[in-house]
C-alpha cells in the first residue's frame, strides 16, 4: 500500500508541473477543471511539504551555528 501512496504522490507531483497536459485535462467538459484541481492539488500539497521540511533543517542548523531565524 505505501508502494502505491508513493507511486500516486510521484504522479501528482510531476502532473503539477505539467501545464500542456493540465490545459487538455481542463477541455474535458463538466468534471475537466475539478480533475485538474484534484491531480494538481496533491502535487503543490507534496511540494509544499517538502520546503517546508527543508526550512526546518535550515533552521536547526543555522541555530546550532548560533544564528537565528523566525519561520
């Protein structure tokens, strides 16, 4: 099941980032928009998470070299 979970992630995130196919998956009449929505979503969460992730490491180590920052 996590083999999958990150498999889906994977995919979002890479859909996200493509805007021809984001555009043609919008065309699709009724439910193109709330597909997009759906597959992009996840890919932004994903991207999201790992900056945020990013900038805690940055902090813990800015910290222990006795600088510091606020997030």
């Amino acid at each position: 099941m996590d083999a999958i979970k990150k498999a889906l992630n994977k995919a979002s995130e890479k859909y996200s980032k493509q805007i021809v196919i984001r555009a043609l998956i919008q065309t699709i009449p009724y439910i193109g928009s709330s597909l997009d929505t759906l597959f992009a979503g996840k890919g932004s969460q994903i991207q999201f998470e790992r900056l945020k992730h990013f900038l805690e490491i940055l902090k813990e180590k800015l910290e222990k070299n006795r600088f510091t920052i606020s997030i």
